[in-house]
C-alpha cells in the first residue's frame, strides 16, 4: 500500500497546499461559528448559511462539506462532528479521522490538513489525541487486496495529512504523536493481513519466518524457534499432540526484546497460533468452517506487536511466544480419549480434539514460567461461547492478578479496543478434573461457562506469575466493516498490548 505521509505544522498557513481542510467540532453552535474563523471571509459567510441549511450541528458521526472558492490552499472544507464535549473519547475522535479520510477519499481527494483537535477526552494533555487520529486515518483505508485483480475504480491512497497544532511548542511531542500512531497502525495491519491470508498460505513455517525476519530487523530482537525435534525432545507434548493430524510441522517460536538499557522486569505476550482449526476428528461442521483460519489471530497480535516495538521501545523487557500448528484430522491425528504429557508434566486427558488451543497455550505458559516473568499475557481465539457472553465487539479478559487484570483494561480503554472481565469461578475448576488424567481438556457436560473452564484449563498450567489471559474469539474478526474497522481481521490487541507494554 502507497502511504500516508503525516506532517506536523503550527497554522493554518497559506503555504500548506492540500485539497481539503478537516475540522472536527463539538456540538456547540457557537464552537463551530469559531472554526470558521480562519477562513476568508466570503468563504466563511456561504459556509455559515449553508451549515444552517444544511442543519449541520456538530453532531457525532455527521459530516458537512462544503467547496471554498477563496482559499488558494484548499478546495473543500470538511467539518466532522464529535457530539457532545463530556462525551468525547479516543474512539470518538478515532472514528471522526476515519470519516474524514473516507469522505475525502469519495472526493478523490488525497491531501488533507487536519486541525488537531482542540477537544481531548478527559485526563489527556496536548498531543495525547494525535495517535487517535493517526490510527483513524492509516487504520480506515486498510484494505486486503492480494488476491483481487487490480481494480480501476479504487479509491486513492491519503497520500499527505498536515496536522495542525496551534501549539508551536508542542510540535516535537506532535511529531513523537504521529510515530505512536503510525507504530500502533502498523502493527494491527501487518495482525490483519496475517489473519486474512487463508490457510493454506500463513501455515506455521509462515508464522515463524515473519517472526525470525521480525527479529532480524533489529538487534534489540532475538528470535529461537522450537522445532517439531526440539519439542519432542523437551517434552512438549501437548503442542505435539495437536499437531499431529498435519503434514505442517509445528513450532514454538519464542521472539525476545531487550531494552537498550537494562532492567529487571520481564513481560510475557504468548499467542494461539492454530493456523487452521478443522476440530481435528471432533470436527466441526462445513458452514463457517473458512473463517478457522483466523484461529491464529492471538499469534498475529503478538507479531504485530513486535513487528513495532523496536520503535515504541518499552523499558521492560517483552518476550513473546507463538505456539503454531495446524489442526486437522487424518490417521495420525490424536483421537479422543487420548492422554498426553504437557511441558510441565501435568496430563491431559483429550475428549475433544476441538479444545486445541487451550493445549498448544498450555506447553507455551508452562514454557513461559520456566523464564520467571514478572507477567504473562496471553491470546487466543479460545471459545465460541465467548462470542456467545459477548459477541464479536468484546473480548473478554481473565486472571489470577487484579492489578495486571487493570492495566490491560486501562491500556484497552485507550485503545478502543473492549473488553470485559469474566470471573475465574474456582468452584468450576472441579469440572475440568479428568477420571484418568490430571485434567481433560474440555468441561463436564452442563457445566456452562464455556470461556470460563476455558480459561481454568489454562491455569493449571500457570504458576505464581501474574496471569491474564485474553479470549478474543469475538473482536478478532469482523463480518462487516466499522469506521476504522476492517472487514475480516482486526487486529484486535496490538494497540492495547503497544500502549500496555508503554506503562508497565
Ligand atoms: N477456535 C475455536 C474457538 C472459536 C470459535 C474461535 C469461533 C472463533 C470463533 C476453538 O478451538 C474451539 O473450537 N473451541 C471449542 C471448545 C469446546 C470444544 C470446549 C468451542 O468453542 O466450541
Ligand atoms: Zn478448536
Ligand atoms: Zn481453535
């Protein structure tokens, strides 16, 4: 894709030639009659009457345009509505960027000037909402295109934004703004494009080549992978087993940041990277059975995190984990009733070849412990019934640490991207208890709570660390296309995991 190349300026200038002007207003009469003031006058009078006819207030979402005739510098004006001041968020101001950059691109307009917003939601400081903007503008014109032939009607890339900032001081943290935004956009891209090639293409040699070419993009990134000898040899037979129906050999890839300067504090990232999920012999039905190849959704976030975080530089040291393989049926494929050895010795009865990813993430948290972090995150499109408590906008989160469990959600609310904290019910624990094993991969029948047991299974396999795991089988994909949203992958967790790992 042709980028958008974003600029900082301190005016509105007469020598910023773009196409159009954005302007974002609040629902305020007198706010928007304010925003006009730059304008040449007779330009400013028509755009006056033609809001009021056009009985533009600055709702959220609304949009008015409007051609100028006196400005040399630009051709059109765009106000984007924020609605009411108290009620703006990042998101809001999110999905004004992505309105304004569709709106111009419909125009075929590709340079824009953009007033960096005034507003800021609550708790922010100058520059706080320029990653929002960056990431409505880059994030909205994604599009997967690999398999389309070329299209003659196709929108034209943005090809400049001029962000304004009436701050002349601010402009150096307007600039450091902008790179966050790019970083966070960039890595939820490179997420979606991986979750949207199918199958047969991102297989998990594919996984664990981007994240060897990752690392060798920078020296402050390490990258070992597990081979399928390697595993067998340390005993990771959980990934072992699920693997074993594929001709894809498995992996688990383990990619290490380290921080220019030293620290003590070690943040695990792991990712369920399942790059096809049949249900194995337990398989599942034909319909909707196409979109299992985004099962590797948790493995592309944690990718995509890296692919960014030799730029964003976090002061703690992050590892991240991608435990891949294919999930498929055949005459060597692991059968129900089977019993397997995990990492950490503990066994697991299978009765249902379908709970897979719970079993690749359980040889990759016990690998994880191994290292003694100071916190684990983990993600997985886990469980249907996730989708079931929260439908596809929400992800939901579980842990045994409350303040981790918070940080992720402050990083999230950030971000925009939802999520909602389940309880981890001890007293269902008792239903993952197998008769022959230590446990079994899958909940006594009626037990309900389906992302829950999930996620008890999971523990079993964590120790003392600070665990949070995040089941985003809902938010990792989208049947339909939202503001900033992309239709098929989203990328869901890069920008929260970006803005977590700033914090910690
Ligand atoms: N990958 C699926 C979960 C999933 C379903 C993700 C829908 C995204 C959309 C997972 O491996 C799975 O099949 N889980 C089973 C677990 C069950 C057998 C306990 C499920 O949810 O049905
Ligand atoms: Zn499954
Ligand atoms: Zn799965």
């Amino acid at each position: 894709m042709d980028k958008t190349i974003f600029k900082a300026s301190a005016q509105w200038d007469k020598d910023i030639s773009v196409e159009a002007f954005v302007v974002f207003v609040i629902e305020d009469q007198a706010e928007i009659e304010k925003q006009t003031t730059f304008l040449a006058e007779t330009d400013k009078e028509s755009v006056l009457k033609s809001i009021k006819a056009d009985g533009f207030k600055g709702k959220k979402n609304s949009i008015f345009v409007h051609a100028l005739s006196q400005s040399e510098s630009a051709r059109k004006l765009i106000f984007v509505g924020l609605g009411e001041k108290v009620k703006l968020t990042d998101e809001v101001l999110r999905f004004a960027a992505a309105q304004a950059t569709k709106t111009a691109q419909s125009s075929n307009i590709v340079s824009l000037a953009l007033l960096a917003t005034e507003y800021l939601p609550k708790r922010k400081k100058v520059g706080d909402s320029i990653p929002d903007v960056v990431e409505g503008v880059l994030l909205s014109q994604y599009k997967f295109k690999k398999y389309k032939s070329p299209d003659p009607d196709e929108k034209k890339v943005i090809a400049e934004v001029v962000l304004i900032h009436k701050d002349k001081k601010a402009l150096q943290a307007v600039k450091k703004s902008i790179e966050k935004g790019e970083q966070y956009a960039y890595g939820a891209m490179l997420a979606r494009d991986l979750v949207n090639e199918p199958g047969d293409e991102v297989t998990p040699t594919v996984l664990k080549e981007k994240a060897e070419e990752i690392a060798k993009a920078s020296p402050l990134i390490t990258c070992k992978v597990l081979d399928k000898t390697e595993l067998k040899k340390k005993g990771f037979g959980s990934i072992l087993a699920v693997a074993r129906g594929s001709e894809q050999p498995p992996y688990l890839v383990h990619l290490t940041y380290k921080p220019r300067q030293a620290t003590k504090k070690k943040v695990f990232l792991i990712g369920k990277g399942i790059t096809f999920d049949s249900g194995g012999i337990s398989l599942k039905p034909s319909d909707g059975m196409e979109t299992m190849k985004m099962d590797m959704a948790g493995a592309a976030t944690v990718l995509g995190v890296f692919s960014q975080i030799a730029q964003s530089l976090p002061r703690v040291e992050v590892h991240g984990l991608v435990a891949t393989c294919e999930n498929l049926p055949s005459g060597t494929a692991i059968k129900p009733g089977d019993v397997v050895t995990a990492f950490n010795k503990k066994t697991i009865e299978v009765l249902n070849t379908d709970a897979e990813g719970r079993m690749v993430l359980a040889d990759a948290l016990s690998y994880a412990e191994t290292f003694k972090p100071d916190s684990i995150v983990d993600l997985a499109t886990l469980t249907g019934a996730c989708i079931v408590a929260l439908g596809n906008d929400v992800a939901a989160i579980l842990g045994t640490d409350q303040q981790l469990i918070k940080s992720v959600e402050k990083a999230s609310q950030d971000a925009g991207e939802r999520m909602w904290q389940l309880p981890l019910e001890e007293e269902y624990a008792e239903a993952m208890k197998s008769d022959i094993a230590d446990v079994k991969n899958i909940s006594t029948p009626g037990t309900g709570a389906g992302t829950i047991t999930g996620a008890l299974f999971l523990k079993n396999f964590v120790q003392e660390t600070p665990w949070a795991h995040l089941d985003i089988a809902g938010p990792a994909w989208s049947s339909k296309e939202k503001g900033y949203i992309s239709k098929g992958g989203t990328g869901f967790g890069v920008r929260t995991l970006l803005r977590f790992l700033q914090d910690v």
